[in-house]
C-alpha cells in the first residue's frame, strides 16, 4: 500500500479529515467515501444495566436515543455500510436474556438503514459472536480495506499499522474540555486526527454511547493508552469536537490547547 508522501503533519491531517475519514456534522462518527461507508464506535448497550449492579440507577433510555441518532444521522449521510468499531456492549460478563435481545433488536433497526452492517470485535465484545452470526452480520477482529484499517484499538498488529495510511480507532473515547463564556467548564466529545512517526494518521472516533462523556486530551499529556499512546505525536494531533446544536469544529493542534489551558490556569 502506499505511503501519504512526505510533508508536515498538519497537511497529513487535513488530507485524511477533509478527503478520506470526514466527521459527521454534529455526530461522534466517519464517513469514508471510498468505502462508502459510515464508522461509529462504543455503543456500550446495556450500561444502564449493568451501573445498576452498583446501586446506580439509570432511566433505560440509551437504545432508544441511539436508534434516533443513527436515523438522523443517516438523513445527513446516507452510505452502503455501517462498521461498528468495537464495544457495541457494556457487560463483560455473560450475556443475559435481555441484553442478547436488546443487541439483536438493534441491529435489525439500523440493518433498515443500511445494506451491510460489519462489526469490529471490541474488548467488551466478548458474547457478540452468536448474535451476529444469527443476523448474518460479518463479526471481525479488524477491517482492512485499500489504505484504511479500522480496528477497536485495544489490541495492537503492528504490521498492519504500520503500511496502513489511516487507522481508525475507537477504544479510547477522546474528549476537550473547554471554558464557556460564563466561565464554567464543559467537556465536549471530539474526534481526534493524530499523525504518527510512521507518517501515517490515527483517527480515534469518540463513544456513540449517549453516557459517555469522553477522556479529556487536554488536561494531562499522557491521557491515551495502549496503542493510541504507542504510536501517535499526541501533541500535534487536531481535535474536532462535537456538539449537536453547534455541529463539529476543529480545534487547533492539542499542544496549542495545553498552552492556552495552562494561561486559563495562571489566570485563575
């Protein structure tokens, strides 16, 4: 596969963001048109459930909500295939009754939007198996397709990584927090386009998970893991947060945002 030539790592971004790996305006999700295809991650179905394990009570309202925003966010975008990069379930343990039905009646919905429906085996994707196989949904440990791997990103394969030119990660729920102008902070979602040494671009997809509230990047250098960590020039990466009344808008470079905290922080 061949490598993005060589230039600055702000070109490598926009090249990916604006041509190959677009956000979806006002969504934590991709579209990639020479796929055509959509690409969202961590759902994260039954959460509700399982807080309620520890004495945390929750209105089970997530599946309904993620309905809805698949169907408005396919009005915006309509494309062949949906990939779901991992974590379409909260639980580790074994799967109940209802949850098994939950998962399998949301994927008969959005199977009414879209041609073909794949999922990316995520770390929580443990009892997944039998219900794609029952629907006849392709259940996989990663995509690779032309110069795009999508994988959850909980689990490295450094040769693929390495030749691919983008890499779509979720696993790692990127977040900004922000100051607004009443002067209270607000953690807002983000996608994050990250350039590595290897001079290709990791883009890490926020949870489509309505209780999420996302990893702020911005607070603390080291707040990614695993591979994100491994292989990304965190600090020259560009986050583009998403809010659904204002849209998605790209931030400046992440080193910038470390700055202008550290100036908020002086200030206060």
């Amino acid at each position: 596969m061949k490598k993005l030539k060589e230039c600055n790592y702000e070109e490598l971004i926009r090249k990916v963001a604006y041509k190959k790996a677009l956000p979806i305006n006002g969504f934590p999700a991709l579209y990639i048109p020479d796929l055509n295809s959509t690409v969202i991650c961590d759902i994260h179905l039954g959460y509700e459930e399982e807080v309620s394990r520890e004495g945390i009570i929750l209105p089970k309202v997530q599946t309904e909500r993620v309905k809805n925003r698949i169907e408005r966010m396919n009005e915006l975008v309509s494309t062949k295939r949906l990939i779901i990069n991992g974590d379409i379930r909260h639980g580790f343990e074994k799967i109940t009754k209802r949850e098994y039905r939950e998962i399998e009646n949301f994927l008969l919905f959005i199977s009414s939007f879209y041609k073909e429906v794949l999922l990316v085996k995520g770390n929580h994707d443990t009892f997944i198996r039998p219900i794609a196989r029952k629907l006849g949904f392709p259940f996989v440990d990663y995509l690779n397709e032309r110069e795009y791997l999508i994988m959850h990103g909980h689990e490295d394969n450094e040769e693929l990584i390495k030749k691919s030119e983008v890499v779509i990660i979720g696993h790692e729920h990127p977040a900004i927090k922000m100051i607004s102008e009443e002067g209270e902070y607000k953690k807002y979602l983000a996608i994050f386009y990250v350039p590595t040494k290897s001079k290709n671009i990791f883009v890490m997809v926020p949870p489509f998970s309505i209780f999420a509230s996302g990893t702020a990047l911005n607070e603390r250098s080291n707040s990614l893991a695993g591979i994100a960590k491994k292989y990304s020039i965190v600090e020259e990466g560009i986050p583009f947060i998403i809010d659904e009344r204002l849209g998605t808008i790209e931030l400046p470079k992440l080193r910038l945002l470390y700055y202008f905290k550290k100036i908020n922080t002086m200030k206060s």
